[in-house]
C-alpha cells in the first residue's frame, strides 16, 4: 500500500510496517526518488518510495549498511566482505574478497565519505571484547585502518568532510576525529558526546546541513541532535525502544527516516513496544546532505584486478 507522509513537523509516523528484526543502513537514492535499507538479522533489502511504496527481497547474507555504487547498484558488507549487489533484485553481482570480517566478527556500519571513499567498521559477535576492525574501500583498493571495537557505529562526516564521527557503542561514547579528505587519513580520535545512565547506547548517525549530528539510541527511545560543539540540541521520542540508524531524504533533504530492530527483545518488551522493527519518519525542521555514491576500486578489465570477484567465481 502507498504511505504518503504527512509535510508538516510532528512525531514520527510510521512509513513502512516492515518488522525489521535489525533494520540499517538507510540510504537516500535522489535519482530513483527511493530509500533503502537492510534488515541484517533477516537478511532482506527494502526500498521505499512515495510513488511505489514498500518492497522487498531476499539477501544471500547479512547486509550490514549500504552505500550507492554504479547505476542500479548498491555498495555493502557481507560475511565475505564487501560486496556489489543489484538494488532490484538483491542479487549479489560481485565480491571484495581482499577484506574480509575477522573470525567472531562481523562488519556492522560504514558509510562514504564526502569523497566517496567507503569507510566500514564491525562488531563482536559476542559484544564483548574489541576484536573487530575498520577498514577502507577506496579507488586504491582495500586497507584496514587503526583501531579496534566491540561493535562499531558511524561513520558520518561534517559538510566539509574534516571531521569524522563514529562510536564503539557499549562505550556510551560518541567520538570524533579529523579527516583528510585528500588522503583518506583519520587523526586521533577524542571524545564528542558521553551519553548518560539515562541514555541508551550511540547507534547509526548522520550530520545536517548546519552541521549538527543526529543520533539514534539503541535501547534509549529516542533521536538525539547534537551541535557541532557537542552540547544536546533536542531529543525526539520515538515508540520504540531500539531504533538504529537515521538519514536525511527526501527531494529537499527534509525527511528523516528512522530504522528500528526487533532483535533480541522478548514477549513482553514487544507486548509493549509492537511497533518495533518499523520504518519512521518525520520532518525535523532541518535539511541533511546527500550522501556520496561509492567510488569503487576497477580497471578496464573489470572488478578482477582489486580483489573483486564475480558473484559465484
């Protein structure tokens, strides 16, 4: 069934009655007039648009966010590594198998940068220990870079693109960091927002046009807006307990859609938060920026020469 969305401000709506068990990655395509997401523990891609509506397909793996690649195409993470898949279908059309999750691991977020670097990070399967890495897909190829968490949040990147943003979730910390958008390089990271006992832990993020960076909290009820400065803007409660992501759309950039996850909560949690697992959205009052499509590592030849593999190769 289509949903329109209501254009004045208020709390958020649900878009799609998906039930997502961990819904991510949302991801605005201005050209289709369509967002995507990826439900990772129920292995599907959905689209949404105001003209079709709501749909879905069968992923061969866990998609862990999504980046936009060549035409009709999305950049993503799967237990392999990177992967190339077909944004109709979900069919998997080619491999990055030079990185690949480490054992007990598995990538969990990543974005582009301003450049279109993709920049991914993962999580311990068992969210205990700093096991997982950060890696980058970039026209070079495939690197890891510094660092390691127990479940890796972020990136986002400020309008100019020197600044990164990202979290090791169970920390409550929101760091941040300067970035080379020459090299591709991150500087020290240093604490950007410490979030309260009364506060859920930092999931997916994404900055705004001004500058400021919004932030949805697993297991706190809520979107947090942070200024550049660090400093609470607003908070805005969601039904929710576990909502994971977010992302400016739209064709002014002035819809935040809003991902949420059913995983892991039990009888009674659900009994008192059904609407978990849905898409959200709402019109904040601010405007966000269009995110970068993935400039990818190929030669005329094709994917072959940088660690790529065709689909079934």
């Amino acid at each position: 069934m289509k949903t329109v969305l209501s254009p004045h401000n208020g709390a958020p709506q649900i878009l799609v009655d998906c039930k997502c068990q961990l819904g991510e990655g949302p991801l605005w395509c201005a050209d289709s007039g369509r967002l995507y997401w990826a439900d990772i523990e129920g292995q599907r891609l959905w689209r949404w648009s105001e003209a079709e509506g709501a749909a879905s397909c069968a992923l061969p793996g866990p998609a862990s966010f999504l980046a936009r690649g060549p035409a009709g195409t999305l950049v993503t993470a799967m237990a392999r590594g990177f992967g190339l898949i077909e944004a109709a279908t979900g069919r998997v059309l080619a491999l990055g198998s030079s990185l690949r999750a480490p054992s007990g691991t598995r990538f969990n977020d990543g974005k582009t940068d301003r450049q279109g670097r993709v920049i991914a990070g993962g999580a311990d399967l068992a969210e205990s220990e700093p096991t997982a890495g950060l890696f980058q897909l970039s026209p070079q190829g495939f690197k890891p870079l510094p660092g390691r968490f127990t479940v890796f949040n972020g990136p986002a990147f400020s309008p100019d693109g020197r600044r990164i943003y990202f979290a090791d979730s169970p920390s409550k910390v929101i760091r941040t960091a300067s970035y080379d958008p020459d090299s591709g390089m991150i500087g020290r990271p240093e604490p950007f927002a410490i979030l309260g006992a009364e506060s859920g832990y930092p999931d997916g993020m994404t900055v705004d046009a001004a500058g400021g960076l919004w932030n949805a909290e697993w297991d706190g009820w809520q979107i947090t807006r942070y200024h550049a400065s660090g400093e609470v803007d607003f908070r805005i409660a969601l039904p929710v307990p576990r909502p994971t992501s977010v992302t400016f759309g739209g064709a002014d950039y002035d819809l935040l859609f809003i991902t949420s996850a059913r995983s892991r909560l039990d009888a009674a949690e659900l009994t008192a938060a059904p609407l978990s697992g849905n898409l959200f959205a709402l019109r904040p009052g601010a405007t966000g920026l269009a995110e970068a499509a993935a400039v990818l590592p190929r030669d005329s030849q094709g994917w072959d020469s940088q660690g790529w593999i065709r689909a079934g190769g």
